[in-house]
C-alpha cells in the first residue's frame, strides 16, 4: 500500500503535520471503506472496509522508507466526523492512528484504531 498523497481513491492518506511512521508522536492515516461485501485489497476505495474486524492486542505491519514497524492495537472506537482531538499529537511514545468511515460505505460516524509500535 502507498501511504502519501492528497487523493484516496490512488493512495492511504498521512495527515499533515503528524508524525511519521516509527517517530516519536501520533501518525494519522486514511483510507476509504464501503460496504464490506465489495472489499478489494487491491483497491483503494475499499482498503478500510474490513478495519472494524480488528481487535485489541492485533498486530498492524508498516513499511515506510524501507523500515518495518510493527504497531499493537490498543483502543477501537467511534467519534463524529467533526472531531478532530484523534489528530492531536502526544510525544510519550510513538503511535498510529488509522480513520475510516464507519459504519463501512457510510459518513456518519469515523472508526478510529490506536496503536502503539512494539519492537519487532
């Protein structure tokens, strides 16, 4: 998968001004979902509809400039689209944050999964 860009019907997208993959801070990423039925890993309109299958404690795997980081699921939980606390930034670790739309193929609310990086 790409992470980067402006248009997520070509790429995941990395919120301005969050940290990077494997930094100290909180990095944010996009994606689209749509009704899990039509979920294609292979496309990025659909990459985010199986996200709300996760559990606390899965393992999420990221490759950014040729480094594997591995991130724990800590919290899965759902927020309204007008708030925007999940994109603050905190600096006691180093995180990810993954939003989509849920439930999956609609706006009303965002899925949120907060995870923590553990040593590979």
């Amino acid at each position: 998968m790409v992470i980067g860009g402006d248009d997520l019907k070509k790429s995941l997208v990395h919120y301005p001004n969050t940290a990077t993959p494997g930094q100290l801070g909180n990095t944010v990423i996009f994606g689209h979902s749509v009704l899990p039925q039509f979920f294609n890993p292979k496309s990025y309109l659909t990459i985010f509809s199986t996200l709300y299958k996760l559990d606390q404690g899965d393992e999420i795997f990221v490759d950014y400039d040729n480094v594997n980081y591995k991130y724990v699921v800590e919290q899965m939980f759902e927020v309204p689209p007008s708030d925007l606390t999940v994109l603050e930034q905190r600096y006691d670790g180093r995180f990810l944050s993954i939003i989509t739309c849920s439930p999956p193929g609609t706006y009303l609310r965002r899925l949120i999964i907060k995870a923590k990086i553990v040593d590979i």
